[in-house]
C-alpha cells in the first residue's frame, strides 16, 4: 500500500474495485470519474482525486481505461499479493469468517486457527485444523505470519493480543467489543459490531420517524 495515499481514499478504493469489475463484466472498456461518482453518490471531484493517487491518468471525453483502472487500485490496496493471516477464537463469529469467501479476492486468506477449548481443538473448519494457543508462537514463526484476526470475548482479548505480538505479529484485526492497548508499532484495526448495529438502528429510526403516521408504530 503506498503510504502517501490517505486511509479515507484508502477505504474508498474497494467501494470503486467492486463498480469497477462490474462495469468489466458488463464489458465496458471505458469509463469517466463522473459516471463512478454517480454510481456511488459521491463527489465527481473527490472521486477524480482519489484515482489521481494511484498514478493512472484518464483521457479527455473518454475517461479511464476500465482494465487499467480495476488492475491500479488493487496494486494500491496490495490486493495483488495474497496476506496469509491466522484467526484466535474459533467460535460461531470465527467460523464465519473463515468461510468468507470475499477475502481471498482482496488478496487476504486466512491460513490457521486457534482457540483454547478443548472440544474444537483438532476439529476441521473449512479445510483448517483448529490448533491450541500453545502452538501459535511456532506457528507464526515458521509461517511468517504477521497479521491476526481476534474473534475472542472481550475478558480474553487484552491478554491474546499481548501474546500474539510477543509471537511476532504486528496486525490485529480486533472483533472483540473493547480496546486493547498495545505498544508502538502495532497496527490495530478494530471493528465493534454493536456499534455498526446502533448505527443501523437509528438510521432505521430515522426513516421510520419521516414515514405517514402509524407507520410500524411497535418499531419506535
């Protein structure tokens, strides 16, 4: 990933990529920044800036070339080289992860599992054998492994995410609902369902509120 490019672009590419290999499938060669912002509701400027950065330039009254584009904005978010990753917690949330098959498109694969029940350790998700944490420090050394997924309750996470950075690791993608706090030099992404749920909810409020009277009243 080029680290002149702003995170914001950053988590905007994907939204593009997706429009991008749509447009391909549908077989255009083609397409203007202005059609792309229009598509996603965006600011035909913002979107002409953010595919400025990734160095690819557009012709005037023809746009970009569709292939180009799909094959610039995946060298920029890495996606063209595969992340192996491991996941901790090997429960109902971990197991749908690992049978996410969007990830392996964005060049990410998740390659080992471990958890501390016994009842899952050596049972098979998804062609992965679930591996006891005793195991992780060898396993992310032999690997090269560097980046992890934590879907482990939130009591557990503090104490897994200092163990999977004494191991090696220097990307945790945390899904446990609390902050954990790690030393410098650690990247750290958390996602907190419940927060993307309350979001949801008062967004769907929101829309309930602005409908007739009487509309889903048992909602509000």
């Amino acid at each position: 990933m080029d680290n002149k490019i702003p995170i914001p672009t950053i988590k905007r590419y994907p939204s593009y990529l997706r429009r991008l290999q749509s447009y391909q499938q549908k077989g255009m060669v083609n397409v203007s920044a202005t059609y792309i912002a229009n598509d996603l509701q965006l600011n035909p400027i913002q979107v002409r800036k953010d595919i400025s950065l990734t160095g690819i330039e557009g012709k005037p009254k023809i746009g970009f070339a569709v292939d180009d584009l799909i094959e610039s904005l995946t060298n920029s978010l890495g996606w063209n080289n595969t992340n192996d990753a491991i996941l901790i917690g090997v429960g109902n949330l971990g197991r749908a992860l690992m049978g996410y098959e969007g990830f392996s498109q964005n060049g990410f694969r998740i390659v080992g599992a471990f958890d501390k029940n016994p009842d899952i350790i050596g049972t098979e998700v998804n062609g992965i054998t679930v591996m006891p944490l005793e195991k992780l420090e060898a396993y992310v050394i032999e690997n090269r492994i560097n980046l992890a997924i934590m879907t482990v309750p939130a009591k557990q996470a503090q104490t897994v995410a200092e163990l999977l950075v004494k191991c090696g690791v220097i990307g945790i993608w945390n899904f446990a609902p609390v902050h954990i706090q790690l030393p410098e030099g650690i990247v750290v992404e958390r996602t907190d369902l419940s927060s993307h749920f309350a979001s949801l909810s008062e967004k769907m409020r929101r829309v309930m509120v602005d409908k007739k009277p009487g509309f889903r009243k048992g909602w509000l």
